[in-house]
C-alpha cells in the first residue's frame, strides 16, 4: 500500500495538516474540537456508514498526531482532554506509540482458508485427497472446508488446479514480524506492546487505516514559535519523498520557511557511525565475540531485547546516526532543539530513552512534515534553493537502504585492512531478521557481521514515507552518487565521533 495514493493518505495528510495550521495560527488547541468538522466536512460520509463515525475517528487521529493517547469509549470524554498537557514543546512520548482506533478496524478475518467461486467441483477433488483432518467435502457440488477441523496446513491450496483455495490473514498480523497483533472478544485487532517495537509495517499495511502511530507536529511547531532555535536533522531517505523535482537546495529553503534554524542531514552521522562501528568489530570479534549486529535500527535492537535478551551485548556500543547528529548540532549550537525527520516510527521510541532525551527533541516523520508543508502552503516549484546538503558523504547516505549499514562498515574494514576477510549477513523485515538471530545465536554466524532491518527494502520502506518503495531506493541510490565524498574516512568530522559516543 505504501506509496499508492489513497483515501487513508489523503485523510492521513488532512489530519497532519490541519494539525500543523492549528499550531502555526497561534497554539489555541481548543480549536482541535473542530478539526474533525474540517477533515470530513459535509454531512454525507465518505466510505463508512455514518459521517460521525467518520468524524469520531477523525478525532482519534487527531489526538494521536498530538501525542494523546485513544480516549475510552464508555466514558463520555471531551476531544481535547488532556492536551493541555500535552501541547506543550516539552512534552515527550508516552507509550504505546502505535494504536489501533477499536471502531476504526474492520475485525477482518484471521487465519483461514477459504473456497472461492473458482471451485469446478473436480473429479480429481485434490484438495479432500491431501487434508489430513479431512476437513474438506463436497457440499451443493462444491468443496467446502470444515474450519473446526482445518489445522491451516494448506495442503490444500497447493493441490487445487485452479487456484480456488485462498489463504486470508489478517493484513496487519501479517505484516508484523513479532506476532503482536491478536484480537479482542469482538474480532477486532489489538495489540500486545510486550511484544510491539514500532516497527509500523502493521500501520501501513492497515486497509481501513484503523493503525496510527503517536505525532509531535504540534509541539515542534510550539517550539518554533516561543523561539526556541530548531535544528532539523534529516534521514538520508528524505530525498524524493517530496516528488522528484525537489532538490536538496529546495528542500532546505522550504525547512527555513517553515522555522526551522538549521537543516542538517543525518548522513554525517552515519559517517561517525560507520567509522565505530568498524571500530567495534575490529577490536571484539573473534577475540571477544563470536559475531557483531549492528546499531541503527531501533526495531531491530528492540527485537533482539525482547527475544534474544542473551545476545545483546553482540550488538555494536556504537550510537545511532540520529544521535551522533543530534549531540554534533548540541555541541554545535548550545541551548538548540533537535528535530530528527525521518522515515522511521521506531526512532520516536528510541528518542525517549533515559539515555537519549537529551539529545533528540522530537521526531517527525517525512508524511507528518508533508503536513507541515501544507498548512504553509509551500509551492516547490516556485520556491528558490538554498544551500545544498552536502557534508554526508556517499557511504552514509547508502544507510537509507537495506545493506547500506553492513556494506558501509565492511567497505571501510576492507580498505583498511585489504587482506581481511570480513563476511556480512543481512536481512530485511523483522520475520528474517528473527531468522537471522536465530542462525547466529546457533553458531552458524561465527565471525560475521549482521545487519538487521525492520522493514522491507530498508528504512525507505519506513512507516513514515510518502514514496512507493522501489522509486525511494533510486532516488537514494542516486542521491548517494552526488555525493562530494564517497568514504566516511573523507568526512569533516571523521574524528569527532570519538568524542561524541
């Protein structure tokens, strides 16, 4: 779904831009009793059978965008409870970050198999031959599966010539590698956060949009406007989320008209990561550990605590790219504020650490800054560039997709020392990744440098993305190649990593 223009983007963008107007036009956040009125306005409903469940949903949406949580529905409860509190620059996440709106979800079917209209009622009937429960008979002279008997085996489905057994799962619960998503008394999904790390593949894998996760548009704006000095630091996958014609020099002009002090891109980051990390690996594996996992991804590292609590000191010390940028622009700039823009979910969780909240401020994804984009009504074509982002070098900016991390780090290893062996394994969403770890915490890893990432295709396939996937990947790929430098050995702060870890 990611990247095809629909009604859930569409209401998904109304609502991050009407957020960010109400901000913009002064903080009143009173004036979020009326942001439903706007995101569905008339008196039809558009694609449910009510125009106020419409609009209630609307108000669940907005809530979240400013970091409320869902307000119970067998209370009668104002929109605006609790965001005195929350509508303020210094207020954090509070978890959970990803929520289901109950009366948004479609209770869709779960697990099953089912027979479609394709049946030609065979003589061969496959499908009853190779059920070991024979749960499959002919009924009204078609096959008919027997669901207190069905162990969802699909031998079934396998065996039918014309392809007229399907296998239904829950879009969400198929999405999420970490099998958190189960269902209440009412079919509904829910779900488990002992298990979540915010991935959000489940969000944008939601066809009825019931799946948001938290915002902070609000209190960045709010942060802005009391004249706090707000630099962003940007996600290399920012390039092309914004359509194809938006140069960096644009895009850095558009983040001042916006409020923004400063635009910097995280790719320096990356540069000092990937310097450490090569560090890390040369200096503990073999000799103090069997194999090394690297550090960016939040989800990745939260997946490998919550399942493999035993390997997580393979985990690379080094910080992520999103902090050393954010402790650079502090050091930098003392008394700032640090707004991480990115695609990624997981970073808001990880930003909230005791051991982080000093450093990043808030996160925004690329699709809540489109709706900031919005409500100040940038034209991109008409807008002059800027200064171009360019001190992130080819190597950092490679971090946007999947084998950009553990490519980066080998390739400096192997520059480095040219006669070393240095093997990499990589996998991309959290199933594989879970695939991987258990590999590795087998034996069968030994040696190796691992890379995990949360979602398919890399952190272009965040949550937060406005772009199809593939087209993303081309754009960094691209990006990557304009780059001045190509090694992170010929970055401007090749040494300062050291110093910020």
């Amino acid at each position: 779904m990611r990247g095809i223009p629909s009604l859930i983007t569409d209401i998904r963008k109304s609502v991050f831009t009407e957020v960010a107007r109400m901000a913009y036009s002064g903080g009143d956040y009173t004036q979020a009793e009326d942001l439903p009125y706007k995101i569905v306005p008339g008196d039809q409903p558009l694609h449910r059978e009510s125009i106020f469940l419409e609009r209630a949903i609307a108000g669940e949406r907005v809530r979240l965008a400013m970091g409320l949580g869902i307000r119970p529905i067998q209370t009668r409860t104002l929109m605006t409870e609790g965001m005195d509190a929350a509508a303020v620059a210094e207020q954090y996440y509070e978890p959970p970050l990803v929520n289901i709106i109950p009366y948004a979800c479609h209770a869709c079917p779960t697990n099953q198999y089912r027979v479609t209209e394709n049946c030609q009622n065979c003589l061969a009937a496959s499908c009853q031959q190779v059920c070991p429960k024979g749960a499959v008979s002919f009924v009204n002279g078609k096959s008919q599966i027997d669901p207190g008997k069905c162990i969802k085996c699909g031998k079934c489905a396998a065996a039918c010539s014309y392809n007229a057994i399907i296998h239904m799962e829950r879009p969400c619960a198929a999405s999420c590698g970490m099998d958190a998503i189960g269902s209440d008394e009412h079919g509904r999904a829910v779900i488990n956060q002992d298990k979540c790390v915010a991935c959000g593949q489940c969000l944008v894998s939601c066809p009825f949009g019931a799946i948001v996760d938290k915002g902070q548009i609000f209190q960045v704006i709010q942060s802005i406007l009391k004249g706090d000095k707000v630099i962003a630091v940007v996600a290399p996958a920012f390039i092309g989320q914004f359509s194809g014609g938006v140069t960096p020099g644009k895009f850095v002009a558009a983040m001042r008209q916006l409020g923004f002090a400063r635009i910097t891109e995280v790719a320096v980051g990356a540069d000092m990561c990937t310097i450490e990390e090569a560090k890390d690996f040369l200096e503990k594996v073999p000799s103090q550990q069997n194999y090394m996992a690297t550090s960016c991804c939040p989800a990745w590292h939260a997946m490998i605590s919550k399942l493999f609590p035993g390997e997580m000191n393979k985990i690379s010390m080094t910080l992520t790219p999103m902090v050393f940028t954010a402790r650079l622009m502090k050091k930098k700039y003392p008394g700032c504020k640090v707004v991480f823009v990115g695609p990624c979910a997981a970073k808001k969780l990880e930003a909230i650490r005791e051991n982080i909240r000093s450093d990043v401020d808030f996160v925004l994804t690329f699709e809540e800054l489109q709706g900031m984009f919005e409500a100040k009504e940038i034209d991109f074509d008409a807008i002059e560039p800027m200064e171009d982002l360019n001190e992130g070098t080819g190597a950092g900016r490679g971090f946007a997709v999947s084998g950009g991390v553990a490519g980066a780090v080998a390739d400096l290893v192997r520059a480095e020392h040219p006669d070393m062996e240095l093997k990499i394994a990589n996998a991309e969403g959290l199933r594989d990744c879970r695939k991987l770890m258990l590999m590795a915490k087998a034996g069968k890893y030994n040696g190796y440098l691992l890379e995990g990432m949360a979602c398919p295709g890399g952190c272009v396939a965040g949550p937060g993305t406005n772009l199809a996937v593939d087209k993303a990947a081309k754009f960094v790929e691209k990006y990557k190649k304009e780059a001045k430098h190509a090694s992170p050995m010929e970055s401007a702060y090749r040494e300062v990593g050291e110093d910020l870890d």
